[in-house]
C-alpha cells in the first residue's frame, strides 16, 4: 500500500468538487494547508497516487492554466490525464433532457459521461454559461448533467457560476503572503472589460474568502453589485466563519487599508442578458482601472487576478509588472492547490 507523506483532506474522498461550499470552512483550510505543504515539499509530496488511473478534462471553452496545470497535476500525482475538447476532436455533447437530438450535438451527457466514467476515475469539466438569463444560468445545468450522470468524481472546471479550483489557488496565495486568513482585510473589485464576462471567478473568491473568515468589500458600480439572493448567502458564510461582507461603490473606501485587491471583471446583473445595454451602462466606468494611484491606498496590498487579463483597461502596467502583483505565483498555485484535491479526492 502507498504510504503519503502528507495528510489528505478525508472529506474529499471520491466525492464531486463543484463548489467550494462543498467544504466546511475548516475542511477548505485544512485543503490550503494542504497545498502549501505540497509546494514546500516538492513534486513528489504525495508520491503516485494516481498511478494507473485517469483524470478527463472535458473543456466546452477555452483555457491556458487550467488546462496545463490539471494536466500537471495529474501527471505529478503519477496519473495520466485526457483533456477533450468538445467539438473539436469529440462529438458536440447535448445536455438537457428529453429533446430531439437533430441539431449539431451527436450524443447526449447521459451516455458520454458514464462512457467515460469507464475510462478514467475523476472528470473536471469547463463549462462558460450561455450569460442569457441568470435564474437560468444559476441552475449551473452543464455541470450538474455531468455530476448527476457520473459515475466518478466530477470537478468543476469553471462553470457558469463557480470557478472553485481558481478560488482554491487564490486563498492559497493569500494564506501563503499574510498567513492567518481571519479578518484580513480584502477587497474584490469590479474592472472595467471590453466584453461582458460570467460571474464564476468573483462569485467563487468570495465564497471562498468569506469561508475563511476575511472581512470581504465588493467595490462595484452599482449595477455590477451582487444581487439581493447573493448577498443574503454571501452574508450567512460570513456570520458562521466569523468575518463580514461589505459592498460598496466608492473606490476610495475600498482601497483604504486594503491587504488584498482582487480586480476581476463581471457581467452586470441588472442587465444580465442584455449586452449591448450593459457594454452600454459601463461607458461611465471605463477608470475602473487599478492604478498604482490607487494601490498607494492600501495596506501594502498585494494585487491579485485569475488571469488573463487585459492590460491597461483592467490595470495598469504600473501595477501589474510590480512587487505588488502576485498573479504569476496565484497561477502557479493552480498547480499545487489542484494537487492537494486530487490527491485528497482519489487516493
Ligand atoms: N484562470 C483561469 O482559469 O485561466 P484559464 O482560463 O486560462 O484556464
């Protein structure tokens, strides 16, 4: 039997990760720590446990780092990993129920899942949302076709409404600058985009922040604010895990003191569904920018973004090619943070 040199998140076990609210707020710290002794102990930390088995990486949209680092990880755990993009190598892939299959998509989630299910032990899946309608977009129905016909864990790849391993690796660069992860101050603010992009990455940073106990300020533009069903979740995480949400939309407010700046562009939900008048609306807020200006208010703050971003229209150079910016090891920590769960999911 392998013997690990680290202890596993026993929670996880042959369970889906879709969110990270799948985990209590001290299963994901112990998750963080995790991942942060992996990094610190090198590629073999948790020896082979995948030798032999098979992770399918199921991409409906495109992707640089989540992509190569589940490939990586995977390969570091001793597995073999399959990424398959759908469309493009694979048969267009129907999700919803009871329809007449005589469009573009060949075969239906109810076979390919279980059919791959006989291959490989895990599958992540990427899947954007169609940014129509956001009752209907919350529904998350690409994700959950997949974790309902699966017959092995299925983990979220960024869906329409979470992006948890981004958030993991987020935390994770957090905990490793500041260390305690309780009542730091962070701010997670709307920036400025040229296109109007889903909501996964901000709804699940301050998921996972206010799981681990951070006093959390969303600074947007009024539209861009969370609506009243998410902030009333956003609030509960926060009352149990000890830390507080505020909102607002004045910037000065929101940098004041700042440890942490995550700037992340999002769809407005005011006029979610409607792109034209949302591209519209944001015409007053093209300076929703972070500036080196701006970063001068805070607390040392690092600058934080999942990546890509676009220069220069959401921050600036100055910003982003200084000490401020942790971006780079953010994104490294995919790789270590993807380790620990699928380490913690298959062994
Ligand atoms: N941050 C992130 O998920 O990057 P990719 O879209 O390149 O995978």
């Amino acid at each position: 039997m392998e013997t690990f040199k680290l202890p596993l998140v026993s929670a996880l076990k042959g369970r889906h990760f879709l969110s990270t609210g799948d985990l209590s707020g001290s299963e994901l710290d112990a998750l963080l720590s995790l991942a942060l002794a992996g990094k610190k102990a090198g590629r073999q930390a948790f020896g082979s446990p995948l030798a032999g088995r098979g992770v399918g990486l199921v991409f409906f949209n495109p992707s640089l780092r989540t992509r190569t680092s589940m490939i990586m990880a995977t390969a570091q755990l001793g597995g073999q990993a399959v990424p398959l993009e759908i469309g493009a190598g694979t048969w267009n892939l129907e999700h919803q129920d009871g329809v007449t299959m005589d469009g573009t998509a060949t075969e239906h989630v109810r076979e390919a899942v279980p059919v791959l299910g006989r291959y490989v032990d895990a599958i992540g899946v990427r899947c954007f949302p169609a940014l129509k309608d956001l009752a209907f977009d919350r529904t998350d129905p690409v994700l959950n076709a997949f974790a309902r016909h699966s017959t092995v864990p299925v983990i979220n790849l960024e869906s329409s409404m979470h992006h948890p391993c981004q958030a993991l690796a987020d935390m994770m660069t957090i905990k490793e600058r500041l260390g305690d992860l309780k009542r730091r101050k962070v701010t997670l603010i709307w920036a400025n985009h040229p296109k109007v992009l889903p909501h996964a990455v901000p709804n699940s940073f301050a998921l996972a922040a206010l799981q681990s106990g951070v006093d959390l300020t969303i600074a947007a533009p009024p539209a861009y604010l969370p609506d009243d069903q998410s902030v009333a979740a956003l609030k509960q995480v926060a009352a149990v895990n000890g830390g507080q949400l505020q909102l607002t939309t004045e910037r000065q407010s929101a940098y004041e003191g700042a440890e942490v700046i995550y700037a992340k562009s999002w769809a407005s939900t005011r006029h979610y569904g409607q792109i034209e008048a949302d591209l519209d609306y944001r015409r007053a807020f093209v300076d929703w920018q972070v500036t080196a200006e701006w970063m001068l208010r805070t607390n040392n703050g690092m600058f934080m973004h999942c990546l890509p971003v676009r220069r220069n229209v959401v921050v600036a150079d100055a910003v982003l090619d200084s000490q401020m910016s942790v971006v780079i090891d953010q994104a490294e920590n995919r790789l270590h943070a993807q380790k620990a769960l699928l380490a913690s999911i298959l062994a």
